[in-house]
C-alpha cells in the first residue's frame, strides 16, 4: 500500500482531523442538552409566536349602543392558557328566564362565544366556546346558584369547558362566593360541582376538577 507524503500527507492529516474535531463538537453539544441522537428526521413544527395577552380594560358601565349591562372577567384563550379580559357584558335581549342567575349566565356564555374583537386577536386571544351554548332554567330541588346548560358540562370540549367554569367562578352575579361552580345538563342528572384551579388555568385543555355529585334539595 502507498503512503502519502509531502503535501497530500499533511492534507489528509488535516481533513481527519478537522472531521473528529467536528464529530467530538457534535457529540459534546447533544449530549450536554441531554438529546440523543437520531437518524430520523424530526418535523418540530413552526416557532411559537409571541404573544401580548394584553388589552385594555372596557371603559364605562354600558355597552356603546346604550344597552344596560354588568362587568365581568370573561376567560379566553391566550398562549395555551386561560386569560381574563374584563368586559362590560349585555344583557341578553332575549331572555331565557326571569331568573337572575340564569340571566347572568346567559350574558357571560354570550360573551364567551362571541368571536373577540380585532385588538384582541392580534393580542393572541381566541374562544372555544361553541355558539349555541346557552343557560336553561334549574330544575325543582336543585341547589342556590345551580347553572344548567343546553349541553351536559362533560360533553363540552375541555377547553370551552374550562373557559366557562373559570367565567362562572369569577362572576359576583352568578357564582354565591368562593368554590366550585355548580353546573348540570338539561336533563333530570343532578348538577356537579366544577372547581376552577390554577392548573386548568395553565392547561385549560384539561377536564376542570369534577366534584361530587350535587344531589337535589328535599322539597
């Protein structure tokens, strides 16, 4: 076998070594970030976005058309997590009930689906709430406070679930004080009770913590 000299000698000397000092640079960087290697390639998907989660405030006690209404943190969507945007919320010009609960819930699960506004979106906001969610009448027996639905809670997705345990739990017009948020269907199940965490505010596409089963008062 022929040996190289001279100049060839030396330019083979320098590629080797150029290569381990590549390879020793390459195994040092994924083994100090903790990353095995891997011959597959891995479509990570595009780089987050940045995101404000910031808007101002509703000034004013009434909505710009002159329709009366109430303040209230409505929860939304931002950076995958549930952020409160404080609104003045319409009452329903329809309204479901004489019930006062039931016409706050309304006004807030009106609010929810509502798209939100220019500003809002470019700030990063955005709703799961389905339209056509609204609040029905309780039913005999069932607790103070009780929320019905048009759908049952756990057919909700989780994330417009989320949105409206933590909206219901924040609203003074809807919720009788600090705690779990009593929501049921439209059928005769008796209502639950729902709690709204700081860990389904961070991860909102979790289930909210499901608490026991509210049995109906005795009449």
């Amino acid at each position: 076998m022929r040996r190289r000299t001279g100049r060839g000698a030396a330019r083979g000397a320098g590629r080797t070594a150029g290569l381990l000092l590549t390879a020793a640079v390459t195994v040092a960087g994924v083994g100090g970030c903790g990353i095995r290697a891997t011959t597959v390639p891995v479509d990570v998907g595009a780089a987050p976005s940045r995101v404000s989660c910031d808007t101002p405030a509703q000034p004013g006690g009434q909505q710009p058309s002159g329709v009366p209404g109430f303040r209230a943190t409505v929860e939304l969507v931002c950076g995958s997590q549930l952020v409160g945007v404080e609104r003045v919320v319409p009452v329903p010009e329809k309204r479901p009930a004489r019930d006062p609960v039931v016409l706050a819930a309304q006004a807030l699960l009106e609010a929810l689906e509502r798209e939100p506004s220019a500003q809002e979106r470019d700030a990063g906001f955005s709703t799961g709430v389905p339209n056509g969610l609204s609040a029905v009448p309780t039913r005999p027996g069932d607790p103070a406070g009780t929320v019905r639905l048009s759908r049952k809670p756990e057919d909700l997705p989780p994330v417009a679930l989320s949105q409206v345990v933590c909206t219901m739990a924040e609203s003074e017009a809807v919720s009788a004080g600090p705690g779990p948020v009593v929501l049921g269907g439209p059928d005769a199940d008796p209502p639950r009770a729902w709690e709204c965490s700081d860990a389904v505010r961070s991860r909102p596409e979790s289930v909210p913590t499901l608490g026991d089963v509210v049995r109906p008062s005795p009449s």
